[in-house]
C-alpha cells in the first residue's frame, strides 16, 4: 500500500502522462500558451483519475495530507498535474475550515503561470473558501491591487464566480473594479470585463 504523499503524487503523474494525448495537448496549448506543459488529458479524465485516487488512498480523504498532495502536483508545474491537484483540494471537505486562503495565495504566487490553471484554482477552490467564509472576503482586494498578475486575475475570476452566492456581491465588485480600473495587462483585463458584464446582468 502507498502510505507516502510524494509517492502518490507521483504515481498520479505517471496515470495523467498514459492517459495523455498529443494531439489534444498541442491544440490546449495553443489556446493556454505555447509554453506550457501539457499531457493532453482532458478535464474530465483528469476528474475521474483524481475521484479514483481518492477512494483507493486514505491520505486523500484527510485534509491535511490533502493539502501537501494537491501542492505537490500543482508544483510540477505540469497543466494536467495542476488541474488534477485542485480538483483533489476541491473534494477536501474541510477546505474552509482550515482557513487555507494564505496557502492557496501561496500556490498561486510560486506555481502559477497560466490563465487555465488560474482560473480553475479560482472557481474551484477560491469560490468555494470564500463562499463558507464571507468574513475573509477583503483578501481579494489585496489579491487585485498584487504585482502578480494572477493573484489579479484570480481576485476577479472568484468574484465573477461568487455571484448570488454572498450577500454583497455587487459592493465587493464595484470595489474590486475600482482597484483594478488602471489594470494594463491583456489577461488580467479580460477578467476585469467579465466582472463588468456580470454586473450588467
């Protein structure tokens, strides 16, 4: 039995790399960035791996070594890798409980260099904390205001996402665009117009 954290990250990799498909990866890469590394799986498939994992390993199922699992994937800096790890903290029931919202800043600021993965980080994990934790909502306006672009980014996708789900969603918006309204950088502005146009909605 694997009862070692680096060793079940790594035979996840080893699943994502047989389940890859070239073919797919090249086309992911030319909608994410010609320089990421990419196997080509699918979302899906990548879903239905990390939900295989998680019932045959114990570690998966606390939250802790959770945690340390999913980092490590998303620290290979592989898009498959990093997708998988996020879809493993998404499943960690006691996420919100364990005020992970620095840690996750953390993974976003050392690991993170693509639109894909910031986004799903934000929808998945981001939304999800901030959703069981109203109170902690300012982070994201110190995420919009950061040098790093995808802790931007991110403030603004989880704000997009955390529509109807807090009760001053339209107040923490407008602030977030306030923040942002001298955003120069392509990426970090088309999130920027997705929150706008939720407003409007």
């Amino acid at each position: 039995m694997v009862n070692s954290q680096n060793k079940i990250s790594t035979i996840l990799d080893e699943d994502l790399q047989k389940a890859g498909d070239k073919g797919f990866a090249l086309t992911r890469n030319r909608l994410v960035g010609k320089n990421v590394v990419s196997y080509g799986v699918r979302t899906s498939e990548i879903r239905k791996i990390v939900k295989k994992y998680r019932k045959e390993f114990q570690e998966l199922k606390r939250a802790r070594d959770c945690f340390e699992i999913a980092s490590d994937l998303i620290s290979r800096k592989v898009l498959d890798d990093q997708i998988a790890g996020i879809f493993l903290l998404g499943l960690c029931k006691e996420l919100s409980q364990i005020n992970n919202i620095a840690r996750i800043e953390k993974l976003i600021v050392n690991y993170i260099d693509n639109w894909a993965v910031c986004d799903t980080i934000s929808s998945k994990v981001v939304t999800r904390i901030l959703e069981d934790l109203p109170e902690e909502i300012e982070i994201l306006y110190s995420w919009v205001q950061s040098e790093n672009k995808w802790l931007r980014r991110a403030a603004l996708v989880t704000a997009v996402k955390l529509k109807n789900k807090i009760s001053n969603w339209e107040d923490v918006s407008f602030s977030l665009l306030s923040l942002s309204s001298k955003e120069r950088d392509s990426l970090v502005k088309k999130a920027r117009s997705w929150l706008t146009s939720a407003l409007k909605r």
